[in-house]
C-alpha cells in the first residue's frame, strides 16, 4: 500500500477535531452574518465540505480553480475556473489547502478585493510559514506544519494521495 511510504503527520481524528473548532470559531465570529465560503480547488475540498457543516449559519459556497506555473515562476497564477457568484458586498472567507509561499494567495487575496466584497479573509488548512516570502494576514488557520511536503485530504502529489483521511508527509524519491 502506498500509504505506508507515508507518515501521518495529522490523524483523521485530529483534523475532523480541529476543522470542528475553527467551525465553532467562524461561526461565533460571524454571528448575524450570512458567509460566502469561497473554496479553492482542488486541494481545498475536503476541508470546504467538512468546515461548512461545522459552521450553522446561513451559508453559500462558491469554488474558483486556478493553475500556477512551477518552479522558477512564482506568483504566475491564472483563474481557470472563475466564481459562479458576483461577491460584492458580500463577506467572503476564502478556503485554502495551504499557504506556502504565499504567492497564490496574494494573487487571490488581490483578485477577489478588487470585486469589492464587504470583508475578506482567509482560513487556511495548513500554514508552512518556513518558506513564506509574501506576509499576508491569514485569519484563521488549521494547523502549522513544518518545511516538509505534505499530501492527503484534499493534497496532492502529482495529482495521487488527495482521497487520504489523514494528512502526511511524503517523501517522493521513496514513491
Ligand atoms: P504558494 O503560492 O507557494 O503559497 O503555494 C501554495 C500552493 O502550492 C497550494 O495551494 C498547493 O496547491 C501547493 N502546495 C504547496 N505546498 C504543498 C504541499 O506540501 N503539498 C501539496 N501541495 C502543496
Ligand atoms: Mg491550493
């Protein structure tokens, strides 16, 4: 199996606990509000199906995909897979896997700013701060990781591993 040449970092239990909170979190915060949950595929589905059941508030959810160029191009992004839904005067929170450098969501953070939503902010599975070379505000995040790769609810190596329940690190050169 090729989960062996995994290590878990994160259990299905932990995350199912700590995406229960950061549930309990948001809706406690936006209390009265309706929320746009803005999802970011494909990494980011897992984590949007199971954090919109944890928040009991009025709720819609769109999803965007986007494709970056690799190494060597940081922060070339493009939308190819826009929102269904105009986000203005809206309050969005955008629904990240993960937040490396930060060059992604800062293409993001600025794209959807410039729809003008009533507020914005991030909630991001997992922050690997190690390597940011953009600082950007992220409000709520699941869990901080360190400078290793990871795969696993909802993320991907080479397009394998996203269908695991638990999040681990993946050493490619044992795959
Ligand atoms: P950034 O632009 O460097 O912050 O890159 C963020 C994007 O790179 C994430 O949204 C992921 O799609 C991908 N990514 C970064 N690190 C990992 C990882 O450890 N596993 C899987 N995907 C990753
Ligand atoms: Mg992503």
């Amino acid at each position: 199996m090729l989960e062996h040449k995994i290590e878990t970092l994160f259990s299905e239990q932990q995350i199912q606990d700590r995406v229960a909170a950061l549930g309990a979190e948001i809706t406690s915060q936006y209390s009265g509000r309706e929320i746009v949950l803005v999802s970011v595929l494909r990494g980011s589905i897992f984590f949007t199906t199971d954090l919109a059941r944890r928040i009991t508030l009025p709720l819609a959810m769109d999803f965007l995909s986007i494709s970056s160029y690799g190494e060597g191009s940081e922060g070339v992004v493009r939308i190819t897979k826009d929102l269904e839904e105009n986000i203005a005067g809206k309050d969005v929170l955008l629904l990240e896997d993960i937040v490396d450098t930060g060059f992604t969501l800062k293409y993001l953070l600025r794209t959807l700013l410039s729809r003008n939503p009533k507020s914005l902010e991030v909630c991001a599975l997992l922050d690997r701060r190690a390597r940011r070379i953009i600082d950007l505000d992220l409000k709520y995040v699941g869990f901080e990781i360190p400078d290793k790769f990871v795969v696993g609810y909802g993320l991907d190596y080479k397009q394998q591993f996203r269908n695991l329940r638990f999040i681990g690190v993946v050493q490619p050169d044992k795959l």
